[in-house]
C-alpha cells in the first residue's frame, strides 16, 4: 500500500503562482511515475504532468511553459509549480502514484481557485 498527501491548493488571482506538493509513504518502489491531474467543476480528470523516478516529463499543451514538476526522491515527494495561472486552471488537483504493482494510488485532491 502506497498512502498520499497533497497540500499547496488554495485561492490565487491570475497570473499567481501556487506550488504543490504530494508526499508518498508506505510500499514504495524505487522505479515509480508520479503526476498531477485536475478536474474542475463539470469536466473529466486530466492529466497535467507526469514525472518518472528518473527525472523525465511530460506535461500536457495547456501548461507548457507555465507549469513545472519536479521531484526529490529521497522524500518521495512530487512539486507542482504552477506560474501565470488562469481561471480555468481552477480544478480540484490529484497526485498519481504509480509503480510496478499496476496498482493507481491516488490522493485525496487538493483545491486550486484561480480567481480574483
């Protein structure tokens, strides 16, 4: 079993930053992926970023340039750094955990409110 905690939502104006975080504890792999989706109010869960244990990203066309994950290994913890955001960047944000077990470890979400 794989437990996660995210914390760093909240309300933001556009064009603030915010930085997420998610800390993984428990069964943990050495060779994982983690990421971030959101789903705002009426929509589907989407990704937003994805990192392996090795350091490779990918991040989806409507953060690019804005949106940076990173990770620290030793804390198993992933960071969402999110700049210039956008109203519609207003979404409840997931962490996924994901290793050789196949199973989806997912946290409880954290809020972000782009608004002013």
């Amino acid at each position: 079993q794989v437990q996660l905690v995210e914390s760093g939502g909240g309300l933001v104006q556009p064009g603030g930053s915010l930085r997420l975080s998610c800390a993984a504890s428990g069964s943990i792999f050495s060779i994982n992926v983690m990421s971030w989706h959101r789903q705002a109010p009426g929509q589907q869960r989407e990704l937003v970023a994805v990192i392996t244990s090795g350091g490779s990203t990918n991040y989806a066309d409507a953060v690019k340039g804005r949106f940076t994950i990173s990770r620290d290994n030793a804390k198993n913890t992933v960071y969402l750094q999110m700049n210039s955001l956008k109203p519609e960047g207003t979404a409840v944000y997931y962490c996924l955990f994901a290793q050789r077990d196949g199973i989806p470890y997912w946290g409880k979400g954290t809020l972000v409110t782009v608004s002013s």
